[in-house]
C-alpha cells in the first residue's frame, strides 16, 4: 500500500518562499521509529502525519530529529492538504493533538488556526544566550516551550549570526527573536532558532506567535496584528487573540506531491 505525501510551502501565497512542511495520510498510526524516520529522511522543519476518524483528524508532528508538540505552519500545510485533496469538508477542520484539540477554518483570504495562547513571563537569561546571539537584550521572557528575546530595532535582529551549538545547549525548544517593524505595513518582526530541535533556524513559526502576539499585545495594547518572519525564505502570519486563544491567518501553496512506498 502507497501512503500520500505532500510537500507545502505555508504562510506563503507563492512557492519557495514561508516554511516548507510535508504532510504524510496514514490510514492509521505507524510506529514511532517509522515516523520519525520519514520525517529525518524528508528533512523539512517539520512532517506532519495524519489519521482520519469521523468528526475530526488526529495530527503529530516531527522535526528530523525529534516529535514536538505544537506546531503551527504544519497544521496550516495539513488543513490545506485536507481540503485540496477532498479529504476533509465544511468550513472547519478540528486536529486532536499532544496540545489538545487544535482548528482551523477556511476564510477568504486564506486559512485560519485557532491555538492555545503560550504567553511569556519576564526571565533572567540563561548563561550563554545573549553570547550566543551577540546582541543586547531589551528584554528576555520565557514561553511553555522557548525562550523571547526582544532587541532593539529590526536591523539588530535581521544581523543576528548565531552561536547555533551554544544555543542547542539550552534546555528549551528554541530562541525567538522579536522587534517592532521597521516596514510599517507589519506590527512586528521576529526570527526563531531551534538548534535543540534540529532545526538551526525555522522560517515560519506558526507556534512561537501564539507567545509572540501575546506579547506584542501588551505591547501595543491591541489584539490583532500582521506579523512578519525575516527569515531569508521570509513568511506572513496575520495574528488574532481572543481571550485565552490566539488566531493564525496565513495561505499555503503544493509544491510537490507524490507516495511513500515503505
């Protein structure tokens, strides 16, 4: 049996540009070790795999290295995916996930995530962390999963050459890099680094703006935003946060498609 596998570009309305995914339609769960070795051999920042059942899909995700549990440009890829293919139908697509049950809704302009908000609290910074990333901090804070580092302006951030095997040292997900924007058609800016997870630096993290726009919230003292990934690939990730949740608009585009055969 031929299992599909898609490769998707996500918050992106072009292809090679936002953060490649590939996204695997299992007709039920393989063991982990099979997972984890698609996902090391696809090489992307994240594969998702997917099982249908009747009212909603389970969804896990795996860097080439390690499963996380959260992961939003994945989940983006996957709804798209779903849709395209006519394997999911109605406006909304629900995920039973390591983080709970995770949505996302068709919009016109593109496809919506309804996550958990993972806001930071202010933190001392590790030793090595500001070394690392050879800047000053203007304030440093810490997530459920990574680290937030606010610098100065948008040209401090984008200059960032990190000391990658320094920060795989710290005992978190990754680093996020944040700034107000220097473009004013964006609210704010931001990098992420996840050498501990295998990935140096991610293009677009769909994740780490459900921190991100919590902050920037209290911040800017409103609730929605469009934020922008200064990655070199580069990614749009329009942010919404009500109550306890934060909403994630972005597009996806199919690059590639074809079967797994193992």
């Amino acid at each position: 049996m031929t299992i599909p596998l898609f490769h998707v570009d996500a918050f992106t309305d072009r292809p090679f540009a936002g953060n490649p995914a590939a996204v695997c339609l299992l007709p039920s769960w393989k063991p982990d070790g099979w997972l984890q070795a698609v996902a090391r051999e696809m090489n992307l920042s994240e594969t998702a795999f997917l099982v249908k059942h009747a009212d909603h899909f389970d969804l896990r995700w795996f860097t080439p290295t390690i499963e996380v549990d959260l992961c939003g440009h994945a989940t983006l890829a996957s709804a798209h995916i779903l849709w395209q293919q006519d394997q999911a139908h109605g406006e909304e697509i629900r995920f039973s996930t390591k983080s709970g049950i995770l949505k996302a809704n068709r919009r016109d302009d593109g496809i919506e995530l309804d996550f958990p908000l993972n806001p930071e609290t202010e933190a001392e910074a590790p030793s090595g962390l500001l070394m690392a990333l050879a800047v000053s901090a203007e304030y440093v804070g810490k997530s459920r999963f990574d680290y937030l580092v606010e610098v100065e302006s948008e040209a401090v951030l984008r200059r960032i050459a990190p000391d990658f095997k320094r920060l795989a040292t710290l005992p978190v997900r990754g680093i996020i890099i944040t700034s107000r924007a220097a473009d004013s058609q964006y609210d704010f800016v931001s990098r992420f680094f996840a050498p501990g997870a295998g990935i140096d630096e991610d293009p677009v993290t769909g994740s780490a703006h459900c921190c991100l726009g919590d902050y920037w919230r209290k911040r800017l003292n409103k609730t929605e935003f469009l934020a922008f990934q200064a990655s070199s690939r580069g990614g749009v990730v329009k942010v919404r946060i009500e109550d306890q949740r934060v909403h994630l608009g972005g597009k996806a585009v199919t690059v590639a498609r074809g079967e797994v055969l193992i």
